[in-house]
C-alpha cells in the first residue's frame, strides 16, 4: 500500500514519519546524555514508539551502561538498546560513532543531543574552561549532530533481520537538540548556561536552510524546571556534572505561583515530546523550539495561539525570506 507525498510522489508504507500510528519501526536511533534522567526517559520513549535500535551515548566512562541497556532491553524486548561511551563533543568521535551504526545496521533516522551542561550558577565562579565545556556540551554537540548525521540519515536500506526492521525506501531523519528554557530566556540558573543554551537553539534555526531540500528535520526542546529527582545534599552547586537544576531549589508555594499546572515537569514528559519530534506526527515540524512556557495570562495566550500556527510550517518562519532566491 502506498501513500501520496506533498510533491505527488508514491511513497512506501514503510515511510515511517507517514505512518498514521506515528510508529518507529526500523528506525536507528542515537541517543547522547543517556544515563541522565532525560535521556533515559527519551530512550524508554523511542522504545515504546518501537524502534528497532537505540545507541545509549555518554560522555562519562564511570556510567553504568549495561544496566541501563539491560533495563529497557527487558521492558521492550524488540528494541535494541546499545551503550556506547564517547567524547560527545569530539569530531572524531563522532563520526565513528555514526560509521558503528551504519556498519552494523545501515541506517540512522534520529540523533537526539541531551547531554547539556548546568555549569556555575555565578559569573564570578564560572572560568572560562568551565564556559568551553558548557559550549561543548550544549552547542557543540549538536553542531556535529548536524555536519555529520544528515549523510548518514540519507541512506537508503533493505528492512534487516533484527527484531522491529523495515525497510528504508527514502531518505528522511530527525535531529532533537534537547536545550533549556534558557535558550530563549536569561536569569535561568547562572549566565554560562544562558550563553550556551542560546547557541544550541541557533544552531537549530541555522540547520533548516541547511538541511533545506534533504528530508532530515530538527527541531528544539527547551523545558523549563524539571525534576530530575536529585537531592540537594549530594548536588554539585557548580553544576558541572547536571543537565537541570533539582526541582527543589524552588519552593511548591513558588511553583504554584508561576507554573500553570503548579509543579515542575518530569524527565518523561520531556521524553515524550522527544518521541513526537522522532515520530511521523511531526513530519512538517522543523527549525522549531518546543518551549516550556511558565505563566499563561491573555497575552501569552494569543503569542501561544501564534507559535502553535507557526510551528507546523516546515521550517518557514525560521527562514530569512532575503536569503531565499526569486
């Protein structure tokens, strides 16, 4: 059976960011900052959309990566999940990184970067290695996310004999830059997170003309307070080993004040916005921020009202129309 695409061309159903299910079937998945809470939970996601191989990245060798592949392998036994320590900011790690994959499956349809970095939460305490690790972690990651995972998004494949393959008839593929409500905002935290979650959003909104005419999507998630469940007594207060502050530093009575639903959010539910962003339900989303929006009076309603049109665009309002030829 095949569908129609907006070009009038005949496409597969195996094309999966046109299944109606938003399923993953086949799909190889990377997946960095995995054993942090976040990226736990958008690997627990992906498998539950049912792709078929997960690569759990980290950039720390002291993670615990068969544990984590033996707990997801056991809850969704059709989906690979692999761990894979590498420098995460680091060319050549990279592109072996992508290489393992291609050699061993001959795919790659999602890259998800959640390897953010917290940092100090003072300028006086923040050196400026602590701001290029915070660059390399939040920016840099992603950067190369995006030189080096399109070519291999665009290959082509027969469906493999591992457990929930398809076969790839066309080429698509989705980044996700898993960022911070400090990618458009500042005061969130200290200035250093600030600066470098500003740059992985740009490097989102520079990729649609980028990646303009390829298929591969990407898009930014940018959550505001998370409950990454840390306790502040064994908390590093540099941040220099967390991706969100504990919850905790904010009082209820202030979450209740300032948060719509009154509390803060859960890795999972950023986990599944990562799988909507992975899934055919956004095939026409690209260039996007998926921001968390704290108060919601009747301004911010109509600018939501606004964004919500904007979103679905494929990358349109992200595009300066002086770039684009006549």
């Amino acid at each position: 059976m095949a569908a129609v695409n907006g070009k009038g061309e005949s496409q597969s159903e195996h094309f999966s960011p046109y299944r109606p299910d938003g399923k993953l079937y086949g799909f190889v998945c990377i997946v960095t900052g995995a054993t942090q809470p976040v990226g736990k939970a958008i690997i627990d996601e992906l498998a539950a959309h049912g792709a078929a191989v997960i690569y759990a990245c980290s950039s720390s060798t002291a993670d615990d990566y068969a544990s984590l592949a033996d707990e997801v392998n056991r809850q969704y036994p059709s989906t690979k999940v692999i761990g894979y320590p590498f420098k995460l900011a680091n060319e050549e790690d990279t592109l072996a990184l992508i290489d393992d994959v291609l050699n061993a499956w001959g795919r790659l349809d999602v890259y998800v970067t959640s390897s953010g970095l917290l940092g100090p939460a003072s300028i006086t305490e923040t050196t400026p290695a602590d701001l290029y690790k915070l660059f390399e972690a939040n920016s840099m990651a992603p950067f190369f996310a995006l030189k080096y995972a399109p070519a291999a998004m665009l290959k082509t494949t027969p469906a493999g004999s591992y457990a929930n393959a398809a076969p790839k008839d066309q080429a698509y593929g989705s980044i996700i830059v898993v960022s911070s409500v400090a990618s458009t905002s500042g005061g969130c935290w200290g200035p250093a997170f600030t600066m470098a979650s500003h740059a992985s959003l740009g490097v989102v909104r520079a990729s649609v003309a980028t990646l303009k005419g390829t298929g591969v999507r990407i898009n930014a998630i940018s959550p505001g307070q998370i409950d990454i469940g840390v306790d502040l007594k064994g908390f590093d207060m540099r941040g220099m080993s967390a991706q969100f502050p504990p919850s905790s530093l904010q009082s209820k009575e202030s979450q209740k004040e300032i948060v719509g639903l009154e509390r803060a959010g859960l890795p999972m539910e950023v986990g599944k916005v990562a799988g909507f962003l992975a899934s055919g339900f956004s095939s026409y989303i690209t260039g996007q921020n998926m921001v968390s929006l704290v108060r919601l009076d009747l301004v911010v309603y109509f600018k939501l009202t606004v964004y919500v049109l904007q979103i679905v665009d494929g990358g349109a309002s992200v595009m300066n129309p002086m770039t684009v030829p006549l």
